[in-house]
C-alpha cells in the first residue's frame, strides 16, 4: 500500500486535493487526522469545537497507530490530509518514517484572506508556515532527499499536468479521474465541513487560476510577513511544468 501523507495549512486547496485523491477510486482518504488531539491540547475554541471533539479520535497515539497501520478498507493508495499545525509539540512523529510525503503551499495573503474570514483571532501558529516548514526539514533530513512540494496556484493554472507531476512524484499512476468529483458533502468529509467546505461542496473540480494578491489590514499584514519566508523558501523545492506560464511561476 502506498501511503501519502499531504501536508498543508489551511484554506489552502487541500480539500479539492483530498476530493481529487478519493475521485481516483483506488484511495481511501482520512480528513485530517488529528484535529480533535489538537484542540484538546490547545483548548482551542475552534467553530463545532464541541461536534468535532464527539466525532473524532482525541488520543493522538492513536491516531498515528491508525495511520501507519490501517488496511483503509483494502485500497491500493491511502491519503493523509493533514494540516500542519495540529503537529505541536508532543504530537506522536515516528509514524512518519512509513509514509510518502507531500507539501501543498499557498501564498499567506490568500491564506489569511480566507481564514480570518472564518476565525478572526488567527496567528502566525493557526495558519501552519512555520510548522510545515519544519516538517520539510525533517522530512528532508530523515530521507536525504526534499520532499514533494506542489503549490496550489500552480494546480488551479494547469491541473491535468500538475496532478500527472505530482502523481509520478509519489509513485503512482495519474488517472484523469482525478481532475473531477461530484458536488456536494462526502462521507469522508470531517464534521467540522459545514463551517468550512461550503466552495468545494459547490465544486466538481479544481477552479482556475486566482487574481491578484488581496491586500490585508495590518495586524493580518505583519502575520504575512512572517510567514512569507517560510513559503518562498519552500517554493523553491515546488514542482512545476513546461505548460505554466511565467506569471504563474511568480
């Protein structure tokens, strides 16, 4: 079994890549795996704080059990969407050594924009740079090699030809199935999906390119600031393809 593990923060396309993944229809998929050991170690007062903390598995032992040894439910390709925040200190690591990894990355002004839409009180901590910036390294270093990178803004410009890229970068054949889904919930979906998922439920693919960069107010303008480095260090590693333009290479 070939295990993905994807790692990204939030509002950040790692939903329609979760759909993209599942749509494939030799993949089982888990929706972030370790949402409710976050909240119960942070005592965040995150939206249906109360539904997901009901619905999901709180010990965050086992949790990494499940992920690294899960028959998902006989299937040949089993995807991980992990937010890179949840993995503060003391979340359970060495179930990583098993999986393939990949990082989906968002420029922080689109990340900001969206996700203090939903939750004013965002930090650098809630939107995941500095954390997956870690988790590169030490993937990088476990492995001896930088880890898959994909940038969501490339996926939105040339789809077809970023899922077949990041496909034979994990080691697994690309179908164009992959490229569609029906609209509306699935049952695969986390609970907390009725805050969060109202454009990708809406969806049957990925959308298109995005405009420009949104400006931000100032408090959300410094939290961009110090996210940025940790993105642009990261999108150096970013896979890409002859069917980008140069702007969106940018």
């Amino acid at each position: 079994m070939k295990r993905i593990a994807m790692w990204s923060g939030p509002r950040n396309l790692s939903t329609a890549m979760m759909y993209s993944f599942a749509a494939r229809g030799d993949c089982a998929v888990w929706d972030e795996p370790f949402y409710a050991a976050y909240l119960q170690a942070t005592g965040l007062a995150h939206p249906m704080h109360a539904e997901i903390m009901a619905a999901s598995e709180q010990d965050a032992a086992r949790v990494a059990h499940d992920l690294a040894h899960s028959d998902a439910d006989g299937q040949p390709v089993f995807f991980q969407k992990h937010m890179c925040q949840h993995m503060i200190s003391g979340m359970p690591r060495d179930w990583m050594a098993g999986v393939t990894h990949a990082f989906l990355i968002r420029h922080p002004s689109r990340v900001l924009a969206s996700f203090s839409a939903k939750y004013a009180a965002v930090g650098l901590d809630d939107i995941g740079f500095v954390q997956q910036a870690e988790l590169f390294d030490q993937v990088a270093q476990s492995t001896g090699a930088a880890p898959v990178v994909i940038d969501s803004a490339d996926i939105r410009a040339a789809p077809d030809a970023m899922l077949q890229a990041l496909c034979a970068a994990l080691g697994i054949a690309f179908t164009d199935r992959m490229l569609t889904w029906q609209p509306g919930p699935k049952p695969f979906d986390g609970v907390w999906a009725p805050v969060w998922y109202g454009a990708v439920h809406r969806s049957s693919g990925f959308a298109g390119r995005e405009g420009p960069l949104p400006e931000l107010e100032a408090g959300y303008a410094r939290i961009r600031d110090a996210a940025l480095p940790h993105y642009e260090r990261l999108a150096q590693y970013r896979l890409t393809t002859p069917l980008l333009t140069s702007t969106d290479k940018d």
